[in-house]
C-alpha cells in the first residue's frame, strides 16, 4: 500500500472514542484542547486483515476459555524471522503488555535493592518499573553525536562494574532517538555483559518500524550467532508486540522470547505462583491475522510516517533552522531539540507537573501554552535531556503540518 491510501482510507479521527491520546488532554495537561503528538499509538485504522479475523470471531458469538492455536505460532515465527530469529513455541510467553511483562522479570529475576541498567533518555516506564520496585536505576546517557545518538560503551561498562548490575532493560529500535542499532552495536553491549554476568532484557516492541536501510536485528539472534561462534554469552530476553505496528494498544497481547532455559523456569515458576489468567481471544486473533496479512498495509504506514519526518527537517531547516529534528532511523517517535530556542539550564519558573512529570516550565510555556501541542518532555525520558521533546508521527501529515506551523509560530512570533 502506499502512503496515500493510508491516509486517504485509513485516517480516523478518534477525539471521543475514550482515546487517551485524545480525550484526556485536560487531565494530563491541564488544557483540553491541544493538538496532540504524545501518546504512541496512531491515528490510523488496523490493517483490513485484522478487522476481518475479528469480525468473524464476534460474529462466532462464542467466547468460553480458549488456547492459543498453533497457527498463531507459525505466522509470528515466520514474521519474526525476518529480524534474525524465528522463536520456537515453547520459548514464548505471554502477558497483556510489554509494560506489565518489564514489571513481572524485574521483580522475577532482581532483589530490592539490586542495580538495573538503562540507557537514557528512554522510555519512562523502564525507569518506574525498576523504581517502583524498590531497585536501583543505574542511568547511562546515549552520547549525542550530530543529528543522532551513539553508546557509549565505557560509561556502560564502567557503571555494570561499580554499581554490580544485575539487569539491563534496553529499548530495541530506541524510543525516543529513533535509532536501530547495528549488528556491532549490539554484539559489543553482549560482549559487556557476558563480561559481568548481566541478565539482557530487549524491548522490541519497535522493532517493524525501522527506515531507510537501518537493519533491525533481534537480540536473541545477534547472541546465538556469537554463541554458535564460541563467544561467551549473556542470558537475553526479548519482548515485542503487534500492538504498535497495526495499531492493537488497546486489545492487551505482548510477547516475550525466552530462549534460555535458566531464566524461562524461573519465570514460570513464578507465574505458577500469581494465577494470572490465559491470553485473551481477539487479541489472539487479532495478533494473527496482523502477522499473517498485515505487511502491506505496514509498508504503507511507514510511508507516512519516514514522509512526515521529511516534512518536518525540510521545513525546520527553512523556516526556523534552530530547532533540529533528530535522525528517525525507526520507531515514530522523533525527538525534536529545542535547546537553542529555551534556556533550560537557567529555567525562569520552578518545574510545572504534566502527565504526572516535572517539566522544565519554560518548555511547557513554550510548547502547550503558546503552540498549543500536548507532547512528551525529554526530561521524562532521562534528567539530562530538558529542552528536548518527542513527537509522534503515526498521524495524518495535516497535523503534523499544523504541529509545525504552530510550533514555528510559538518560537519567531
Ligand atoms: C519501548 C516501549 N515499550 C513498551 C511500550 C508499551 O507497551 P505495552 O502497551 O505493550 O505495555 C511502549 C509504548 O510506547 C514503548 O515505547
């Protein structure tokens, strides 16, 4: 499909469908409203082959305790292959999000107190789930290196080494810079942490989106093959879900691959113990038909997230240059650098709450109050990172078009 179709076909308005996106601007952000760029889903119908599958299941009518059928395996290892690993059945489990699953192996496979590692700025969420489980968040910023964001590997192992992390959760195409890391990237975080005996835990929820010749690669399968290679390394599991890539938030599904056997006994024997409930039908279902049917429409959405990217630096770059949009080499969530136009290491007001955060008051000025635009801080994402923010570009390109306009206007006027 192409970007057109997407847009022209696809495109739904969702402000009163209780959309968190849409519908609770005020409660988030105090203003109802905003034009809203925050939360990662898309504005974007799911693929036709998933509303079909789900039709016919409701039209069933039945809806007693089911199984997840082996044809759900077969099209989810045949689409993950694509990425360098095709998962066996028995390595898969399942949760109702990848969020709850990062919750679950935190408290499964660390003790209060032990040190988990993430690389900043990233998706908040890790950070809580370490924290709010009375762990210890070891932060290490990803190095800015012109208009994209590198490792720094010394800082990593450095940190592993003094604060004896335990764990690592990493963000695989990375929200929010929008980088795929290559093959070497990946194999040089393994080799760290085989060094130290570091448990990896890879969230690949992004892993569909990746752009312009950026390779996605599964951790599981860059380890294996080093393995197979006689390297010496770590234990990995990986977590993806269709529910960013067809647009499924809201039906509850995730994955994780669990390929070594040492970590996947602890986890069920831990599982055992909490009588979580078996996986939900028509998210099942759903999931499916999406790995199954949905690459053509996928094509399709990434057209118009990679076009409204380029729209963004093209008229950035001529109509206020000072504001830099970072690389998008995957994920749609693009962070934008806005540090030239606010000062936000000599704020003028103290820190305001949004969405439950504090937020540098000048940036929120800024970009609620004078542009109207209801978006993610980059001080959410990790405490160096103020005067950044990240976008979502899963949208109609009029909005992001209006998203710019207002933006630009709110920083010259
Ligand atoms: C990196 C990352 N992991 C997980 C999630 C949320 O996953 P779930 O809805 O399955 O909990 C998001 C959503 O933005 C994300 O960006």
């Amino acid at each position: 499909m192409d970007a057109e179709t997407i847009v022209k076909e696809y495109y739904v308005a969702r402000k009163g469908t209780n959309s968190i996106k849409w519908d609770i601007l005020e409660e988030a952000y105090g203003k109802p409203d905003l034009l809203p760029l925050w939360v990662a889903d898309m504005d974007f119908q799911t693929c036709p082959a998933v509303l079909q599958a789900l039709r016919k299941r409701v039209d069933h009518g039945a809806f007693g305790y089911s199984v997840v059928p082996d044809s759900f395996y077969e099209a989810f290892g045949a689409w993950e292959r694509q990425y360098g690993y095709e998962p066996p059945k028995d390595v898969i489990r399942f949760s109702a999000g990848v969020v709850t699953m990062l919750y679950r192996l935190v408290r499964c496979f660390t003790e209060p107190g032990d040190s988990v590692l993430i690389l900043t700025p990233v998706y908040y969420p890790f950070r809580k789930a370490i924290e709010e489980n009375g762990r210890a968040a070891v932060q290490v910023d990803l190095r800015e290196e012109g208009s994209r964001f590198v490792i720094d590997y010394e800082a990593v192992e450095r940190a592993v080494a003094e604060r004896q992390v335990k764990m690592t959760i990493l963000c695989s195409p990375h929200n929010p810079v929008g980088r795929v890391f290559t093959e070497e990237e990946l194999t040089e975080l393994l080799r760290i942490f085989a060094r130290r005996g570091v448990l990896v835990i890879s969230d690949e929820i992004h892993q569909d989106f990746h752009f312009d010749g950026h390779t996605q690669h599964c951790f599981v399968g860059v380890r294996d093959r080093l393995r197979e290679a006689g390297e010496r390394m770590p234990e990995v599991i990986a977590l993806t879900a269709p529910s960013k890539t067809f647009n499924l938030a809201a039906l509850g599904f995730s994955l994780a691959m669990m390929p070594d056997e040492g970590p996947r006994a602890v986890y069920d024997t831990y599982m055992k113990a909490l009588g979580e409930p078996g996986v939900d039908v028509l998210a099942a279902t759903a999931a499916e038909a999406a790995y199954r049917h949905g690459a053509e429409w996928l094509e399709g959405v990434k057209s118009v997230i990679i076009g409204n990217h380029r729209r963004i630096r093209k008229r950035l770059a001529a109509e206020c240059p000072k504001v830099r949009i970072m690389d998008l080499e995957g994920t749609y969530l693009p962070f934008l650098d806005l540090r030239s136009v606010v000062d936000v290491a000599h704020p003028s007001k103290p820190p305001v709450r949004i969405a439950g955060s504090e937020t540098n008051a000048d940036m929120a000025d800024l970009v609620q109050n004078r542009a109207g635009l209801a978006v993610d801080y980059g001080e959410w994402f990790g405490r160096n990172f103020a005067g950044f923010i990240r976008l979502n570009l899963a949208t109609h390109p009029d909005i992001v078009d209006e998203a710019v306009t207002r933006l630009v206007k709110a920083i010259c006027d």
